[in-house]
C-alpha cells in the first residue's frame, strides 16, 4: 500500500472499534448497521469539518497539522504508541526513494559481551524489522539458536509465526504472535520505504494462517515489557519477566532480557536449563580443547616447570 492507502485503512479500523459511549456520544437507539462512530462523529470530537475529515481518511489530504493528527488522535482515543502510528503514516520522515536498502544494522561487540556476561538471564537483540541481531547462551537455549539459521533468516517475528519450535514453547503463543505482528506493523509505519519490512510481509502473507488476519486488523503495540509463559522440552514451565533495553548510540536496537522473580519455581527451572545448557556445550567440545580449557594457568609465583 502506499502511504495515504496505509493511513486510510488504519483510520477506518480506529474508527470501526468505537461505540458512541467510549467518546461521551449518546448510543443510537437502533443499532447502527455498520459498527463504530460515523466520520462525521470523529470530525466534530476532533473540531474539523466532516469534509476535511472524510478527505484525511481517504487519503486525499496531505500534510495535516500536527494539532489536527493530536485532534484525530484523541478522538479515536489512540495511546501513544497508535499515536507515534498515526503522525509516521500522516507525516512520513523518508525521504529515501522506494526500495532503497538502509544499511545493515550490527551489534558493538561491547553490547554482545553485556549480553554474554548475564549467564543467568536468556537475552537477545532486536533491530528494525525486529530482526534478531545478538543472542546470548541462555537466549539461545530458551527460545532458539538463532545463529544456526542464515542471517536473512533471524527475524523474530518469522521465527514466531513460522517455525512449530515457537508454538511449542511459548504456552500463549497465539497472544505472543499476534502482539508480534502488531510491532511489526509500528516498523512498517516508522519506515514505509524499507523493503526488507514489505518482502516479510509477503513471506508471512502467504506462510501463516494467522497473519493476514492480524494484520488486517492495525492493531499497533510497542514492545517494552511484560511477562511470557513457557513450555520448555527441558526445563519445564516457566513464567519470566522480560524488559527492552533501548540501547543510546545504536539507533533502533534493543536489549530484551529474561528474568524470574527469585526463589521461584521458574528461577530453578531457569538455573537448571543454565547448568543443562553449559554441561551439554561442554560435551560437544573437542577433548584436546576440553583437556585445555581444565588445565590450570601458572601464576606469577608458581615455581617453574621441570625441563625433560
């Protein structure tokens, strides 16, 4: 879709989810044949004349002020995260020509040795698109070894939709997916000329039974914390908190780290599939690697060794 064609179509769907009394009107006395408050409705709560609101929500109005987007936005009662949505797909930033490529996103290695520090909290890095960009061990063996697919592969969203590992671990998997595909409808708004966004769309349009349904639906989520439950074939059920950590200096990637409250049954769980997960790492190593990984280092004062 174009810019205009976006913003029509997620208007009419913010438009459709309202009743007269979520915005203080009085209810009809019959019901109304199609659901959700007429434009002229929006046009009054909003303070714009019904003309002017049927050509923004046909897209036939540009460059709207931003008072009139903040109008439209509390009149639709929109949080700040379909707000951000609205101004991206009024007002669109790029100014890139169609299908330029952005350049390719990746993690400092500072930001990947923060992540491998935590070896008690699974951790992961997201990019645009919610591309996987970083893992660390216990991420990779909680959710998936992301390193072992091609890069062009590690999306978080597709791993979600598409691989049955995803459906089996994650024990609200039809919530996690769906809030998924409502992140990645806030990329797609952030940067409408990005191809990489509009090829998994593609992917996912004609692979998953489920996306095209959500998507329709313009739902838009930003992804900041929040608590998922788990099915782990090793470790069990888990239920851990996670928290995105916006990263200052490396635009558009986030930190999501795993964690269970202490002293909880999830916590062992956890504390088991760290010790499973080292244990099993270890075994795989080649024995001269493993017999030189136990040797002890000498110390400065260690006395030297014997020449034969």
């Amino acid at each position: 879709m174009t810019a205009s064609q976006e913003l029509s179509t997620f208007l009419r769907a913010q438009r459709s989810r309202l009743r007269p009394e979520d915005v203080g009107l009085i209810p009809d006395a019959v019901p109304r044949r199609v659901p959700g408050l007429r434009r002229e409705e929006v046009a009054r709560l909003a303070g714009v004349s019904t003309d002017y609101y049927t050509r923004l929500e046909q897209g036939r109005k540009s460059g709207p002020s931003e008072s009139v987007l903040n109008a439209v936005a509390r009149a639709l009662n929109l949080d700040s995260t379909a707000r951000r949505h609205l101004f991206h797909l009024a007002r669109p930033e790029s100014l890139r020509a169609p299908g330029q490529v952005r350049e390719v996103q990746r993690v400092r290695w500072e930001t990947q040795r923060l992540i491998d520090s935590w070896a008690d909290q699974p951790a992961l890095v997201l990019g645009r698109r919610t591309d996987v960009l970083a893992t660390n061990a216990l991420g990779r063996a909680l959710l998936f070894d992301f390193d072992s697919i091609p890069a062009a592969q590690r999306n978080y969203t597709r791993w979600m939709l598409l691989d049955p590992q995803a459906r089996a671990v994650m024990r609200d998997w039809e919530t996690v997916a769906s809030e998924m595909v409502a992140v990645l409808r806030v990329e797609a708004g952030r940067f409408p000329e990005d191809r990489g966004i509009s090829d998994l769309v593609g992917e996912l349009t004609v692979r998953s039974a489920e996306f095209s349904g959500w998507w329709a639906d313009q739902k838009v989520l930003a992804h900041t914390h929040g608590t998922k439950r788990f099915r782990h074939p090793i470790a069990g059920d888990l239920e851990l908190s996670w928290q995105g950590l916006a990263l200052p200096g490396d635009d558009d990637q986030t930190i999501f780290v795993y964690f269970a409250d202490p002293d909880s049954p999830s916590a062992e769980r956890l504390a088991l599939l760290a010790s499973w997960y080292a244990e099993e790492r270890d075994a795989r190593r080649p024995a001269a690697l493993r017999r030189t990984l136990a040797t002890p280092v000498p110390s400065p004062e260690d006395p030297p060794m014997p020449l034969r």
